[in-house]
C-alpha cells in the first residue's frame, strides 16, 4: 500500500506541476497580446488611413525620398530650405528636441548671427522671419511659414533661372490652411513644396 506521505508528495508534485502549466500558458498569452497589439492596431489604422498608417510617405520616381510628417535638411539654393534644428546634427529623428541654449550662449548667438548674415545676403530687401533664424521644440518641425517660403523666392528663382511670380503661385497652390479654420498658421510641408517645385520647374542639368 501506499503510505499517507507519499499520496502527499505525489498531489504535492502534481499540484506544482499544474501551477507550472498555468504560469506557462500565462506567459504564452501574454506573448501572444504583445506580438498581436502592434499587428492589430496597424491593420485598424491601415484599413481607413493606410498612408498614415505607413508613416505618410512621400515618394519621387518611385523612390521613398521622406515622410511629410518630419522634416529635413535641405543645402542646395535651388530648393526651399526648413528651418534651422537642433535634433543632433540636424532633423536627426533619433535625436528629437531643442539645443537648450539660453538667450546669451553664445554657440547659440554665434548661429543665429551666421545665419542672418547668410539670409540677408540671399533677399537683401525683405525682413528676415524669425523662424528661419530659430529652431523647433522638436528639431523635426517638416513646415515652414507662408512668410518663410516667400522669403525664401529670389534665391530659388535665381538658382534655376525661372520667375518669381512662378514661385509664388507654387507657394499658395500648397499652403495649408489653418486647422478648422482658426488653429494655428497658414503654412507649407517643405517636402512636399520641393517635390512640387521639382515637377514644375525641372532643373537643367550641369553642362
């Protein structure tokens, strides 16, 4: 016969053992929820949004050249420029935010006297927008101003030897309106003015 100790063992094995079961299917469901979330809430947003969804991307000659969601640099004089960040070593996505400096750092003074030296020489009649010379909460800001835009004409009209009026009407094709009509500024995506800048005026090649 069996003695009373060893039934006690064997429900005490048997009970550890099932009690192992459960925290494994615990965990196997937990796992399930955590790779599944993601997969579900893409599809959500995919089936009515599926450009938002994929992160708004904007492509040119069927390549993915960026999202219109954040912004990027852009050097050459033929193109509209974004505003200045300060996102490591600028627009860096993975380096989100300001420089923190205050208003008597002098790597910041240093900067915004730099650049205004610079964008008064490219429209040497025209005020210079305050958000040209300062940077975005974010350093990923993809918008510019109406006034930023327009400031920005006589160089870009200069670069790719094309009219000024041209450009002017490219800028109020793309504006974006202020949100339901009284939230925030009119204003335009960067890329996507480029990309429209590039269809309509295509740059001549270097000879």
């Amino acid at each position: 016969m069996v003695s009373h100790d060893a039934r006690c063992i064997s429900l005490r094995r048997i009970d550890a053992q099932a009690n192992q079961n459960r925290l494994l299917d615990d965990h196997r469901h937990r796992n399930s929820l955590r790779n599944s979330l993601p997969a579900r809430c893409h599809w959500r947003l995919a089936t009515p949004f599926p450009h938002r969804a994929n992160g708004s991307l904007l492509t040119a000659n069927g390549k993915i050249v960026g999202s219109k969601l954040i912004g990027q640099s852009f050097a050459s004089s033929a193109y509209f420029h974004s505003r200045p960040s300060a996102a490591g070593s600028g627009y860096d996505p993975l380096a989100s935010g300001g420089s923190n400096f205050g208003p008597t750092n002098h790597q910041l003074t240093d900067r915004i006297q730099a650049d205004a030296a610079r964008l008064h020489a490219e429209n040497p009649n025209a005020p210079i927008p305050a958000d040209l010379l300062t940077t975005s909460a974010s350093g990923l800001d993809p918008e510019i101003s109406i006034e930023d835009a327009e400031f920005q004409v006589p160089r870009i009209a200069e670069a790719r030897g094309i009219s000024r009026p041209g450009l002017h009407s490219l800028i109020h094709t793309h504006t974006i309106a202020r949100q339901f009509g009284f939230l925030g500024e009119p204003r335009v995506n960067v890329l996507e003015l480029n990309l429209a800048l590039d269809a309509a005026h295509p740059r001549q090649p270097a000879k």
